[in-house]
C-alpha cells in the first residue's frame, strides 16, 4: 500500500513503490542520493499568491527557490525522463507574470528540452472586471534527452472525421485516419475542480485527475517511478497507481497528507472516484440553465397576485 514517512529512512524510502514525504520537500531532496531515480516528474507547484501552504516572495526569491528544487530534482531524473511542470501566473497589483515564461529558462540552463506546451483549458473560475477572466495555465514538457518515452497510443482521443478517405494516391478510398483516435493535440479542455466535482475535497488548488492522467499515460510505463514534489491530496498518486505506475510524494501539510492517504488507499482498492480524461465534456447547452429567459414574462408573472387556497391574495385579505 503506501507508505507515509516523516523522519528519513533511506532503506525505507528506496524499498517503497508507493511512498508520501509528510515534510518538506527540499530536505527530502537533500537527502536523497544524486543519482536517477525519477521516470516522471508531474506536479503543480505553488504559484507564490499566497495560499495557505505558502509565503508570498518577492518574484525573483521564489524563482530561486523553485530554481533549487528543480536543480535537485534534475540529478535525480533518469536519464529517458520527463518533467511536467504546470503553472499559472503570478499576480500583483492587479498585473499578471506568466510563470511558464519566468520558469522556462531554469529548466533550459539545466539542459532540459522543451517538447510541448501544453494548454490546459477549464471552463469555470473567477470574473475579473479590469481584465478578461483567466480560464487556461499551463502544462510544460521536459525531457532529459533525446530517446524519452512518448505513448501516443494510450491517449488517442475520437478523430473528428472518423470517416474521412484518401481521395487520390494508392490509398484513394480507404480511410485516412488512424483507428484507434487522433493526437491529442497541445490544447487539452479537462474540468478544473469546483465545489460540485466529483474529486474535490477541501484543497483550494486542486489538481483533476484527468489532467494527470494523460500525463502519465503517455510518459511513463507500467512499473515506472512517477515522483510530485507538492503532491497536494495526492491527485499524482491515484492517477499513478490506477495505471500500474510507482508514485513518491511530498506534502508539507498533514491535513493534506491525510486527505491524500485515504485517496491513495481508495485507488488501490478501487473504490477512488474521479473524472477520467477521456470523459467528453458537458454540453451545457442542454440545461435549463443555458435558455434565455423571457425577462418581459418573467416581470407579468411577478405582478401577478399569488394564490391562496385557490383564490386570490386579493379575495383574501
């Protein structure tokens, strides 16, 4: 099952396929061998506005303390690995600073590839007055090198023409597509979660299954070792082990690192409920709530006098 370890115990650690750090993650970090470790690394880090779990810096501290711990984390990647690091912004005074620009180049200096950038797309969050209302962050791919693992097939969604056919050429007439679906793409439109999710629980920044999902689906392998240094209610770890992968994780909050024990132990046994990636989104058009309302209606109707035992207000009184 999964292991919770609050004092250091490299034996412990290094025997363990599913493990939570209930600490720190840099001291976890420092402790740690310099040697790889990790086949994927996917979390959401702190995005410095502060949250409970975090003190607000100054830009340029939190950018060196991201700095170190990605630096840390970067010995301990194997050397076929990937790094998924999604962010938002950073907001002060009303002005936004993109973190995936501002953290880009520590992950270049290290030597790291960009492969993608991904979108990720949600449809519900705050209503800003002075600006137009953030509804993406985003999700950036790292790879150590060159040959890194990439499971296309795992995580084809429906072609949107099924149907489609060669037209000319040694295949005109049969299909063009790929049966088993199409590429993803960089832009990727999963739920974020809200109050009526079905995941959510009381962490204020939740991470959804289903983007996590997808992540390890197509960049890791079964048996491989899927590491979130802020691993939150533990989202990396039901999306790691449902799919046969190993997952270690730190989290400094023990409410928190509760939260995510229960999860975790409720993904071993099946029971864990959550939204999968591949889950087409709600067409909000047919709900009732989406129709106009006849405002002129509705003000004839709220003149009139409401009844009372099958008479009038009015017969009444």
């Amino acid at each position: 099952m999964v292991d919770t370890i609050r004092r250091f115990k490299l034996d412990k650690i290094e025997t363990s396929n599913h493990m939570l750090w209930a600490g720190d993650v840099k001291k976890f970090l420092s402790n740690l061998p310099e040697k790889p470790y990790f086949d994927l690394v996917v979390t959401s880090p702190p995005y410095n506005i502060n949250k409970e779990y975090e003190d607000k810096l100054p830009l340029h501290d939190y950018l060196n303390w991201q700095k170190d711990i990605i630096s840390e984390i970067a010995k301990r990647t194997t050397k076929n690995g990937s790094i998924c690091w999604q962010v938002g912004n950073y907001v002060e005074n009303g002005h936004i600073a993109p973190l995936d620009i501002e953290i880009h180049p520590i992950f270049r200096d290290l030597g790291f590839k960009l492969r993608n950038r991904i979108i990720w797309h949600f449809g519900h969050g705050l209503h800003t007055k002075r600006r137009f209302s953030g509804r993406y962050e985003v999700v950036l791919w790292y790879t150590k090198g060159d040959d890194y693992t990439f499971n296309l097939d795992d995580v084809r969604v429906p072609s949107k023409y099924p149907g489609k056919r060669h037209f000319k050429g040694p295949n005109k007439g049969k299909l063009s597509g790929n049966p088993q679906g199409k590429n993803p793409e960089d832009v990727w439109n999963i739920p974020n979660v809200k109050s009526n999710h079905v995941e959510k629980t009381e962490h204020p920044c939740q991470f959804p299954v289903g983007l996590i999902e997808r992540i390890v689906l197509a960049l890791s392998n079964k048996n491989d070792l899927v590491f979130d240094p802020f691993c939150g209610v533990g989202s990396t770890g039901v999306a790691s082990i449902i799919h046969n992968r190993k997952f270690w994780g730190c989290e400094i909050m023990d409410k928190y690192v509760e939260i995510a024990e229960e999860r975790l132990s409720q993904s071993f046994d099946g029971t864990i409920q959550y939204r999968p990636h591949d889950q087409p989104i709600y067409d909000h058009t047919q709900s009732k709530l989406s129709i106009v309302p006849d405002q002129q209606s509705e003000i004839d109707n709220s003149r009139k006098p409401m009844p009372n035992n099958g008479k009038l207000l009015a017969d009444a009184i």
